[in-house]
C-alpha cells in the first residue's frame, strides 16, 4: 500500500494504492494520524487505485472513521471499484461510511 | 605474564572493563603452548573465568563433544587435524552453531574466504592483538548469549501457542459430535479446521433446536494470532450463551452482532453465517453478514451461490439481518467455508469464484460420498501446501438425507 493526500482547506482526499491487507496495518496508522492531525473537516478517502483489499483492510477503514468521528470529524470513501466494490456490497460498508 | 599485562595497558579504555567478569566457557586451540598461554592470559585478564585449551584439532574435537563450550578461538595450521577440518566438522557432524574465531596470519583474501567457506564465525588477525581479541570475543559471546535467550523464549512461546491451539481445536465439534446432531435431524455432516499460524479466528458450531431442526454456525474473525484466538474464545462463550431465538437467524444473528459490537475494539469485527435447517420442511433459513456465498450443489448436478451479503457483525450496534430461505431436497449438499479456501492475495485472478469452487467440489463429489471431501478440496485447491498457513481454514459440507 502506498498512499498520498490533498489537503485543501476544509477538505482533505487520501488516495490509497495498491492493496490494503493486514500486512499495511503500520503503514496505515500513518493514514490514521493524518486524519486527525490535519485541519481538514472533510476527509475523502478514494479507492480508485485500491486493487484489493481485504478484512483486515476493511477494518482499517473502519477504525480510520471511528478515530475521525471522535474529533468530530466526517469520512467519505470514493472510487469503490473491482474488487474492493464487490468486499465492499458484500460487507455493507456503506451503512457506517458514507460512499461517494 | 608481564607482557600481557603491558600489552593490555598500553590500551586504557581495556583497562576499565578488565573487572567484568564472565563465565562463558572458551576453549583456546593452538600447537604453539605460548599462543595458547598468550590467548589465555589476554582473556582471563579481560574477566574470562573459564578457558580451556586444546593443543590440535583431535583434541579439540574430544573437549568440544565432551563439554560443548559457548565460544572457539582457532587456529589453522595444526598437526593431526587443522582448523578447517575442526570447522566442518563442529558444523557438519556435530551440528553446532557456537561461534568460532579463527586467529589467523593468512593475508591472501581468498584463504580468508575459505575460513569463512568451512564455517569460521570471525577471523582475529595473527600475531594477536589483545584488545582487538577481546573486543572479537565479547561480541560474540554477547551474541550467542541472546541467540539463546531468543532461542529459549521462541521454544516457550511456541509451546504455549501448541497449548492454545489444542484448546481451541477442543471447543470445534468432532465429526462424531456433529452428527449426532444432525442425523436424527435428517442431514449428515463433514467439517475441517485449520488455524494459520497455530492460533485463528475461525470458529463454527452446531446445536441442536429442537427434535427436527438445529442451527450451523460458521464465523471468521478478523485478523490471526493470538488477538484473533482470544477474541474467539470470548465469542465461543458468547455463543453458548445466546440460547434465545436460535429458531429465527436473523434475530440470532442481530443478537450476536450487538453482543459482539460491545466485545470488540473497533477495528476488529466478524463475518458470519447462521442457517437454521429444519428436517419437516427441508428448508435451510439463514441470515448472514458478509460470509463467503455458502454454495448448494444440487442432485441433480446443478449449483447456485446463496446471498450471503449482509452488514459485518461487531461494527455497529444494532444491525439488522434479514432472513433468506432456500428449498433443499434430499440429496442436495451445502457448502460453508471460510475466505482462505478462495482468495489468492499474491495473484488477485487466481481467487476461486464461486463457480470455480462449485465446479471442483462436484468433480470430487462425483459418485462419492462425502465422508473425505475436505481433505480432498484442500488437495485440489492448495497445489502448495504452504499457502494454506495463510489464513485459518474452515470448510463444513452438510448433506440432507
């Protein structure tokens, strides 16, 4: 997993490539941190260039939410396609994150 | 030994460590009885207090089977046996991995490759040096004592987790167990479990409702290991304790998503299937968050996937499932796994669709009963056995009678 985000004001984009399985689990704390160092309100975390993600990965998202919304805070996922789409439908992840 | 000593202080910072003393236990070997006092005296001064000497390589190998010392300082040229031979051999024959310092006046950086070719762990250069012996040789005694130590808690540690592993296994049903369940309930059953890496977070059960119809259970948490085991066996206690509206999968399924939200930390959640099969009516009911599509291969051949979407258990408190039924008739199998027997995260097109796993299951199934298909989809499925440790591995195949 790689990934960069776009901070612009109000709103921050996190884009995450690659795969996001149990192994990213540090690398992500850095994604975690981020979201709640930065002044962004808004966080967008897209998924275009996601390949795989597994439940691991899934928890992670979960968990970068739940920290978000404990600093009042709002977490949107993007660009759910392929596989992290059909995880994704399969898992009802759209009921606690909110997908644009 | 004068000389030592104005050798060693010529060097104060060796002066100041000259009092620790250590007890491992060196064995100094050179034909040359002054190298070996030389040796000997440089590292009792530096706080050795157990040094042994052997003056070739034949001796050197009886003292080293007899007391297997922590650390050798060797020399090459020897009558009888040289060093390179003592190397082999206390690699190859005895197996042993001590550290083996090899004081040598070679100067040609091929001989000195060889030393390291024939097993030597580090070279002192020839004539010795005291502080730079000392230094060689309190690193390596330093490193092996944390070898051992590493050693010797990875051997406990793996212990413990054999340990853990047996108890988890323990609270599975045997096949035996299961059946007497399910057969006077009108269906037969065969299951498998195989935890990755000793400890996982599979877990499935199966219990009895009433005279015509009891309740699977099949539930992967997230994450392996020791986190994913302990959180197993609080949600095996969970189950048990959720005698309430087994009858109804749904319901049974949202009570144990909310009781499994307050257990687990955030990041961690379950997927889960619950089918309740009723023998009068030979309907499989079932509800499921987010399990892998459980597959209905058909008497007649056919096969389809059942919908087994759903939100994930331990996520929010208080999802709703919903119930799905399916009509089975005698004959007709029902497959449950968990995701490591599908996905393949090195080669994202080599996952098994459901399809894939229908088709092989019929294949192994084909005029067979269903006594050995786990063993036998494992075999088909895992061409390399090392990629089954991946992930824990459950696979229940229930046929109605």
């Amino acid at each position: 997993m790689e990934y960069r985000i776009d901070s612009q004001g109000e709103r921050a984009v996190i884009k995450i490539q690659g795969v996001l399985t149990f192994d990213d689990h540090e690398k992500f704390k850095g994604v975690v941190k981020s979201i709640t160092g930065d002044d962004a309100k808004q966080i967008e975390i897209n998924l275009t260039e996601t390949k795989m993600i597994d439940s691991a990965g899934i928890g992670m998202l979960l968990l970068a939410n739940d920290k978000a919304k404990k600093v009042g805070k709002s977490v949107q996922l993007s660009g759910v396609n392929g596989h992290v789409a059909k995880v994704v439908e399969l898992s009802k992840v759209d009921q606690l994150i909110p997908i644009i | 030994m004068p000389v030592v000593k104005e050798m060693l202080l010529e060097d104060p910072a060796y002066e100041a460590e000259m009092q620790h003393s250590d007890d491992s236990r060196i064995l100094v070997v050179d034909d040359l009885r002054s190298s070996r006092m030389l040796i000997g005296a440089v590292l009792a001064a530096a706080g050795f207090t157990h040094i042994d000497y052997a003056s070739d390589g034949v001796e050197a190998m009886a003292k080293i089977r007899e007391s297997r010392p922590d650390l050798l300082v060797l020399d090459i040229m020897m009558p009888n046996m040289d060093g390179f031979e003592v190397c082999r051999r206390v690699r190859n024959d005895l197996g042993l991995d001590i550290p083996i310092l090899v004081q040598s006046g070679i100067q040609e950086a091929e001989e000195r490759v060889r030393v390291f070719d024939e097993g030597a762990t580090d070279l002192v250069s020839k004539p010795i040096n005291a502080a730079e012996l000392i230094s060689r040789v309190r690193v390596h005694v330093e490193h092996r004592r944390l070898l051992l130590n590493l050693r010797q808690y990875q051997n406990r540690m793996e212990e413990e987790l054999r340990t853990a592993e047996a108890m988890q296994i323990s609270l599975l049903k045997t096949d035996e167990e299961a059946l007497a369940i399910t057969e006077p309930r009108g269906a037969k059953l065969v299951s498998h479990y195989q935890p990755s890496n000793k400890l996982g977070g599979d877990l499935w059960q199966i219990f009895p409702i009433d005279e015509d119809r009891f309740g699977l259970l099949e539930v992967d948490l997230s994450g392996h290991g020791v986190t994913a085991a302990i959180n197993a066996f609080r949600l095996h206690m969970l189950i048990e304790s959720l005698t309430e509206n087994r009858g109804d999968p749904a319901k049974w399924l949202g009570d144990l998503a909310s009781n499994l939200y307050k257990l687990l930390p955030v990041e961690h959640f379950a997927t889960a299937f619950y089918a309740v099969y009723d023998k009068r009516t030979q309907i499989l009911e079932f509800a499921s968050g987010a399990a892998p599509a459980p597959i209905v291969l058909r008497q007649d051949g056919g096969h389809e996937a059942l919908d087994a979407s759903g939100m994930l258990l331990g996520c929010a408190d208080d999802t709703v499932y919903e119930s799905r039924r399916v009509q089975l008739n005698e004959g007709d199998r029902v497959l449950l796994y968990s995701d490591a027997l599908v996905e393949d995260f090195k080669d994202m097109d080599k996952s098994l669709s459901e399809d894939d796993v229908a088709d092989i299951s019929k294949k192994i199934l084909a005029g067979r009963d269903i006594t050995d298909f786990p063993a036998r989809i494992i075999e088909k499925v895992f061409v390399d056995p090392s990629e089954i440790m991946r992930d824990d591995l459950t696979i229940i195949l229930m046929e109605v009678s």
